[in-house]
DNA sequence: TAGATTGTTAATCGATTAACAATC
DNA sequence: TAGATTGTTAATCGATTAACAATC
C-alpha cells in the first residue's frame, strides 16, 4: 500500500481528517467523493485517487462509510495510540504550545519538558515540571522517548537536534528556524514561521503593488 | 514579469533570502547557480528557472551578485519598507508571536493587540497595551492598517476574519484552525500546527510500523 | 582567448483531472 | 432493474531537470 504516498497526498491526509470528524458530529454516515471533494475544494478524482493509495474503499453507488474511513484514517496517522512527548526548549512558545495543548487530542502525552534558563527550571506548567537539558540523554533513553517538539533558539538547535536522535528520539517536530541535518531515516517536520510570513508578505505585495 | 511565478517558487523565494542573506554576512559577493543549489539542495537549473520568472539576472561566467539579488528578493517580498500590523487574539500563542517578535526583523511594526478577554484588556505586551475587540473595527480604519495576525479561537475566527476584512484588512496571518472564506483578493496565509503535527505523526508511523 | 556560467528551450517526471467500465 | 458512485486507466497539466548555445 504505501508503495509511493506523495507528498501532496499526505498535506491533505489531515484535512480528510478533520473534514471527516466534522461529518461524524453531524452524524452524517456516508459520503460521495464528490461531496467530500466539494467541502475540500478539490475534485472528485483526486479524492478517490487519495483514497485508493492509502487503502480507504467505499461502495459503488453508495460512497465512503464515514465512520470506518474515519477510523482508518486515525490508524493510518497513527493517533489511535498514545504517544510520549517531551518538549524542549520552554520559552514563550514552548510555553504556548503546552498549554495550548493540541497535542493531548490526538493522544500526543506530553511527559517531559526541558530548558537551559536556570530560571525556568523548576517551574510547572500545566501540571509539568521543566527539568535542566542536562537531563535530557538520560530521560530519553530511561523513558524511551521517540518523539519531541524543538523550540529552541536557532543557534543552538542542531546541537541538540543530534543529542536528542543520538538518545533515541525518531522523530522531531522542529521550529527552531533552521535545517537539522539528521540522517534521513529520523523523521523532521518543520515549521518556519518567519518563512510563512514572508510568503504572506510576498503574495500580499504582488496583489496589492503590481 | 509576475505573469506565472508558481507556488513552489514562493516557497522558496524566503529559503533563497535566507541563504543569500547568510552569505553577505560571510563576506561573499556572487555566487552561481550551483553554489546556491547545492546550499538549498536543489538543482542549478531550478535556481536558474526561478530566478528567471522572479527577474533576478546574473552574468555569464560570473554567477549572481549577492547583495543585489538579496534587495531585490528584499523588494520583491516588500520587507524593505515598513508595515503596521494589528494582532488579534492575545492568548498564548498571539502573546509569543508578540515576545519572541520575528516581526519587526522584516519591517513589520505591531501597531495594536486585541482581545475579548476583559483579564487581558489594559495589560502590556512588550510595551503594547492589550485592547478590547470592539475598538477593533475603528482602529484599523483609522489607522488604515492592512494586515493583520489572527490568533483567537476556532469558533470565533470566520467573524473577526470578516469583521476585518470589512474595515480595510488586505492580508491575514491565520492561526485559527479554520478555513476564513474570504474573497479571493484577500491574501491568506494559514498556519495549522495540528495539521503539521499529524504529517509527522504519520511520516513516522510510516517509517516504524511498516 | 579559454573557462565558467548564464538564460532558455526541450525532455522528463509527478501530480491532477477526465473518462468510463464495473458494480453496488 | 435503474441510478449512483466507485476504482482505475488514460490524458492533461504543471513543475523539475537536462542540455546547450550564447556570452561574460
């Protein structure tokens, strides 16, 4: 099945997602891809095209059991588990993201949080307590931690990047602003905020100047 | 010259600032094609390509000036002059993006915050007092601000994304987790880290499980 | 001049859309 | 059965790579 997922495919995986939990609390129990593709605005084909390298079926003449594909898609993410996360790096981000606290509904259990700022250590945030970054090998491997958030500042990021795979952890939700370079099989996904806004501040000027 | 540049090429246009803005500092004044490829790992050809749709020119034999391609990507993503921009939404996140401010590095200026939370109004963020929403509408109008960072909640997100578009509001930095459906004229730029944190739970579930 | 490297056209690759037979 | 909609193949579209003549 996944022979060849595409890049494209897996941007839009979350969406189906959410789009799919939407109808759920609606209770609608199937869904044509032409429907699903409308609320997606994308077309028909694609959706099904979708669906079929990731191994989600429907019925002819009836559509997707909403339900099912649901649960399937959840598998897939693999968010039907619970995971053990830590975050590292507690600065004003670090922070927000804790206690934003997406992560406790898609079965991301934040078990750790780690910093450098001798003023930050000791404190709690919601409910955790943040420990001294010397501790951080030792609690990956003693936990076996797989997964961490990176908030850390730019400078200092590939450094622990390395520590932390080299301690076991497999995959990193990064946002300091620059490029990790883990070896391929860690998996990396970035968030380049700074990135983001240039783009806005790029297609805004090309609107609203030319 | 703006006729077809794709998405793929916003998406570098920041990667490529960034890198060229990395090497100013190290004193280097061109560069080829190659040499930046190879930086961005890329290929020379779709530095070449994207340059040429961007109207970036270099010389033959030579390569690409530094510092001038760098003013005009600076020109092209209008960061070489100063923008006011308004936060709506003063919770964790719309506090972090104020603290850790990677704004004003590219020229954007907060110019307001605003709230609906009456425990937040009056506060000060980095010298910035927190407003109640319902100035919202008439300082944007009175200030003429165009752009604007919305961090408030999922469920309100569609009516403050409206309510500013109405008062003058021409591009949007989109934190909620929704969809603002807005005319096509109106630049948004949407970040949705539950979205982001599934693709890397997925990635890794597919590396591990597989 | 000779070497390097651009600017640009053509070829390839990948992703999306269209079409339609299969079938619930 | 007739209508709806899938699963899948073929066609199109867009983005990347390769190639090379032009030229600094």
């Amino acid at each position: 099945m996944q022979n060849k997922i595409s890049k494209a495919t897996i941007v839009r995986l979350p969406q189906y997602y959410n789009c799919i939990e939407e109808m759920l609390t609606q209770g609608i129990d199937h869904i044509s891809s032409s429907a699903l593709a409308k609320k997606m605005d994308i077309t028909a084909s694609l959706v099904r095209q979708d669906f079929n390298v990731l191994g989600l079926f429907g019925q002819q003449g009836y559509g997707y059991p909403t339900q099912k594909i649901y649960l399937k898609i959840k598998d897939l993410m693999g968010i039907n588990c619970h995971h053990h996360i830590i975050i590292v790096g507690t600065g004003n981000l670090g922070q927000a993201l804790v206690i934003n606290n997406h992560f406790e509904k898609y079965g991301f259990h934040i078990v750790g949080l780690f910093d450098v700022n001798p003023r930050l250590i000791g404190l709690e945030i919601s409910g955790i307590k943040i420990q001294s970054i010397d501790n951080l090998e030792e609690f990956i491997k003693k936990n076996r931690i797989t997964m961490a958030v990176l908030t850390v500042p730019e400078n200092c990021a590939k450094k622990i990047g390395k520590q932390m795979v080299d301690a076991g952890i497999k995959a990193i939700w990064n946002f300091s602003h620059t490029d990790l370079n883990l070896p391929e099989k860690i998996t990396v996904e970035n968030i380049c905020l700074s990135d983001s806004l240039m783009k806005l501040s790029f297609r805004f000027h090309l609107q609203n100047v030319s």
